[in-house]
C-alpha cells in the first residue's frame, strides 16, 4: 500500500493479492499492445508530454487503463486512456470511484493532528499511553514508541503484510480485526530497529494510528473521517468501507490483478479490513485533489499541526528523493515546484499523485497492478509531467 509498493506476494504463476514491499516482482512475458487511442473526458486539449506518459502506461506497462485528473472545482481536466473494463471495452469513468490504498494514510494523520490541536492527542506520548499492552514483546519498549514515530513510519515495528496470512486469494474476503493485525507482527518478530532511528515503511504504523484515533474519539475512525473531513469539505464519494463491505459504488472501472501466466483476473471486489486504517479508502480523482490542495492551504489543521505534518526524514525507500513528513510525503518535482502528495496501491488499483499550495492538482490512476517494476516510477514521472506542464 506505500506509495512505491508493488503487489510482491506472488509472482506471475498466481494471483498476488497483497502488498508488502517494493521491488521484487520481475516482469511477466506477454506480447505488447496495441496503441490505444486517448480518451479525453473534460474540454480542451490534453497535453502531449501526458498523453505520451499515460499511452506509456498501457502499451509499455501493459495496465489495461490509466486516468489522469488534473485541477480543482469546475476547472477539472479528465484524461483517459485504455479501458475501465476489458470484458466490455468501456473506458474510465469519468467521477471513478477508487481503492486508494494508502492515501488513506493522509487522512487518518489528518484527523489524529486535529485531535492534537484539540489537546486530545499528544504526539510525542507512548502509544501505550492511549492503548496499554498492545506494544508487546521481546526487544519493544511500549514507552519509547510515540505517536509522532508511527505517523512517521519511524517506530521500528515491522509490517504486518509480511505475514502468510496475506500469501493467498483465499484473503481476499476474510474480515480482518484491527487489534488482530496489530498483534501479529509483536507476536512473531523483534523490533527491525530502535524507535526514531531511521525510516522504514510499514502498514502497521497506521492500523495503530487507527486504533488510537478509536480510543482518544470513542467513535471509529472511519465516522471521524467522514464528519471531520470528508463532510466538511463536501467529498461526497470518499469514505473508509466497514468491514464485510467488499463494493466499489458505481461509477467505478473494474480493477484487476494478475493470474496464471501473468493474465489479469478482475479483482474489483474485496474485503479491504486487512487494509483498514492504513490503506482501504475509496475515493475519486476530483475529491482527493480537492482534499490535498484544502489540507496545504490549511482548512483542515492549525498552523501548528500543519507545520508538523510537513516536518520530514529522508524517505528514499518509497522513491528516490522523497520525504516523509507525518503521513504526507514531499515529492521532487523537475521544474522546482514544492509538491505534497502520497500515493496508494491495493490489489486492483494504484494511485500517485502530486498537489501544491497554489492548486495545482494531478492524481493518476490505473487499474490494474501489473508484473512491470517500472510502473511505479512511470506513473510518478507521469504526475511531474502534469504539474510542470500545467
């Protein structure tokens, strides 16, 4: 679900239904397709540069679609090209609705930095302050992991994604428990290093996140998202699904993962509770540029929380020469921009993106997450060519 992280848990002989780490699948031999013909969504002409960079996406990296949604309010611009589902030939629709895998990330540190500002939350406190005995085992010490280090992926826990619960297909509908993710990699691993010394990705940061947000509200995180965020900026699509709901609400495309021989399988319906709190969002290409531009422009947190929020580390593991602040990530740009984002894969769906104070705005999706190592960074030059263009 990081923002480089590639589906690793199988190869090309089987389904690869959940993530863990960057990198390690090699890519599937199947012939190249055809060229696909743009399919621009909104008025005015798209862009070469894009329009090269997503044509890229599906005749190099072979992903059956990919939309770029450029801008803010009625000054959307939508590109699609390729398609939304191949059974029907049907392109992208043009409001899709999403799985936006760890952009969910941005929205749980949202909400735990407004219960700082309220007092309620203190970043520097033990997570064993508000969830006494969940840091457990030998080599963690539950007084030194902070809330500021699981937001900041710099607490030493390992990922629970690593685990063989999430190897195979038969997960994808099995109703996962937050406290039940949690615990499994204390349970089974030492600590891969002493909280506060480096960066290292790992989900299980921010099923803890979650966990606290529960217990500091009383409410779950996903009703804390919804009346703190996405009601007040008026985002209509984007919510955190209940377990057991394993639907995409139309309009969506159809998301696909890999099979036997490196055949896409559709992979749209899912139980997203093993992604919870760190990665099971649904969302659209409009409403998360609106969210990212309003949270840089501060009406979601205080000057205070903000400026935390965009403190950073060196965070090359997600991609060369990015930063990660407090569930944000600070982004290269070529042309000198000062460009926030994240970025979110789950099985089916992967999404980058790259937004700015000023309001410029790309998120760049495709539906299906393909063999080709080269898709990630494709998709992260595609956003740059988007917003230095524009």
């Amino acid at each position: 679900m990081s923002l480089s992280n590639n589906v690793v848990r199988g190869a090309c002989g089987k389904v690869a239904v959940l993530l863990a780490a960057a990198g390690l699948l090699g890519a599937c031999g199947s012939e190249k397709p055809e060229s696909t013909a743009a399919q621009p969504t909104s008025a005015g002409p798209e862009p070469a540069a894009l329009a090269a960079a997503l044509e890229h996406l599906v005749t190099e990296d072979q992903v059956p679609g990919a939309q770029a949604v450029l801008g803010l309010g009625d000054k959307v611009r939508v590109f699609s090209h390729g398609v939304g589902d191949i059974a029907t030939g049907k392109p992208f629709p043009t409001d899709a609705r999403i799985r936006i895998g760890s952009n969910t990330k941005t929205f749980v540190a949202t909400v735990a930095l407004q219960l700082v500002g309220e007092g309620k939350l203190s970043l520097d406190a033990p997570v064993d302050q508000y969830l006494p005995g969940v840091v457990h085992g030998e080599s963690y010490d539950p007084k030194k992991i902070t809330v500021r280090n699981i937001l900041q992926h710099t607490s030493g826990i390992p990922d629970y994604l690593e685990e063989p619960e999430f190897d195979e297909e038969s997960s994808r509908y099995k109703v996962f428990q937050p406290a039940q993710l949690a615990d499994l990699p204390f349970a089974r691993h030492p600590a891969d290093f002493a909280p506060g010394a480096k960066f290292e990705y790992s989900n299980t940061n921010y099923i803890l996140a979650g966990m606290v947000i529960e217990e500091v509200t009383g409410q779950p995180v996903a009703a804390e998202i919804k009346t703190r965020i996405a009601d007040r900026l008026g985002l209509k699509s984007t919510f955190l699904p209940a377990p057991g709901d394993i639907a995409i609400p139309d309009p969506h495309p159809s998301g696909y993962a890999l099979a036997d021989a490196g055949k896409p399988v559709e992979f749209t319906e899912q139980d997203p509770s093993w992604a919870g709190a760190a990665g099971a969002m649904i969302s659209t290409g409009r409403e998360l540029n609106r969210f990212y531009v309003d949270l840089l422009n501060g009406k979601l947190l205080p000057p205070a929380q903000l400026a935390e929020m965009q403190r950073t580390v060196p965070a090359d593991e997600m991609s060369p020469g990015f930063q990660y602040g407090l569930g944000l990530a600070r982004i290269p740009s070529s042309c000198g921009k000062e460009v926030w984002g994240h970025g979110g894969t789950l099985p089916g769906f992967r999404v980058r993106n790259g937004y700015t104070k000023s309001g410029d705005a790309a998120t760049l999706i495709v539906n299906e997450i393909p063999a080709a190592p080269a898709v990630s960074p494709d998709m992260i030059k595609a956003v740059d060519t988007a917003l230095c263009a524009n």
